[in-house]
C-alpha cells in the first residue's frame, strides 16, 4: 500500500505596485473543500516560501498580492506556515506607533505611517475552524494590519504619514540612524520596543 504525496504547488509571481489586481477589495472564502482555494492557498504558502529563500525577508502575503482577490493571508514567523482565512480585527489597541514599512509588491521602498499597537483577530484556519487571538503583540499585529490593508486593495503606500515617508531601501540602508530616529518602531530592529503579551 502507498500513500499518496499531494503535489507541492510552484510559487506564484508577487504583483508588483501599479498592478491594478492589488487594489481590488476580496471577497470571503465560503466553502474550504473547493480545488480552486486549496490550490491558491497552496501557491500562496509557496510564493511566500519562495520569496523568503530568494530576499531575506517576508513574514506574510496576502492572496491578493498573487491575484487572487479571496481573504486569506499565508503567514510564517519562523514557527512553520500558517493560513489566516476571513480575518476580522475585533480590537484595536487606543496606543498607536509609527513605523516604516515594507512589502513584497514593492521591495525597493519604505514606507513610514502609523498602526495600532496591539489588536484582537477572529479568523478561520484552512478547514474553516474558527479561532481568536486576543490583544497580539507588537510585531504580528503590526504585520496583520497590513495584511488586511491588501485583503481591502489598501497599501502602504497610502498610509504614508508625509511625502517625506516613502524612501528607496538603498537610502534608508545608508542613511539609517537617521530614519529609525523618526519613528517608535522597526520591524526586527535591536531598537525595536518591547511588544506586549500575546501569542498567536
């Protein structure tokens, strides 16, 4: 007797700023069995796969950002991929921060804007089971926020606090004092504040 190994599905191109795909605003995902979204959730886990291998960097990526305009987001904090299906923020957090921002669609910038600090999230997994993580911590409710921000065809871009907030990645690199001192928080910086308690 053999067991058969599902098909690892190839990664997908990431759309790039421009790409009018990525301001599309995505509908709910309603039945979890259909070949067209495990087939898409399988693409997105490997484009995310793909893009850490190939940059360095990558936390998250939003179905969108591959042209599929469902609401879902792949996700990997260095604990193994996860899916995040139909999220809904259930609390923000009063305290906000500011931060600069980067994203897969367009890897050459920075975006300097604000988010909240902390949020609640009820979201399905990819069988459709619900689950909520209550008050999150800095890091991944900052990464959530602009992964809904896609499910919604926002992105960071439009969030920039200023037209002094969208740098090349070049400059910021060599000019970095400077930029951190502009703001409360940088991702997977050493000077990064301390998040708050939770856990997804």
């Amino acid at each position: 007797m053999t067991t058969e190994i599902p098909p690892v599905e190839s990664p997908a191109p990431v759309l790039l700023l421009g790409d009018p795909l990525l301001r599309t605003v995505s509908a709910p995902v309603t039945d979890f069995k259909a070949p067209a979204f495990e087939l898409g959730r399988g693409r997105l886990q490997a484009t995310l796969a793909d893009f850490r291998r190939k940059h360095g960097f990558g936390r998250a990526i939003s179905a969108p950002q591959i042209g599929i305009a469902r609401r879902f987001i792949a996700m990997d904090l260095g604990d193994g991929p996860r899916l995040i299906v139909n999220p809904v923020v259930t609390w923000s957090s009063r305290e906000r921060l500011t931060m600069w921002d980067d994203c897969m669609s367009f890897p050459s910038l920075l975006v300097r804007l604000e988010r909240h600090r902390s949020i609640s999230l009820r979201f399905q997994d990819e069988t459709g089971a619900y689950h909520e993580w209550e008050r999150l911590d800095l890091a991944t409710s900052e990464l959530l926020q602009h992964e809904l921000d896609h499910l919604d065809g926002v992105l960071a871009v439009d969030r920039a606090l200023d037209r002094e907030s969208i740098v090349m990645r070049e400059v910021f690199d060599a000019q970095r004092l400077r930029f951190v001192a502009m703001v409360d928080y940088v991702i997977g910086g050493a000077d990064a504040p301390a998040a708050s308690s939770g856990s997804p």
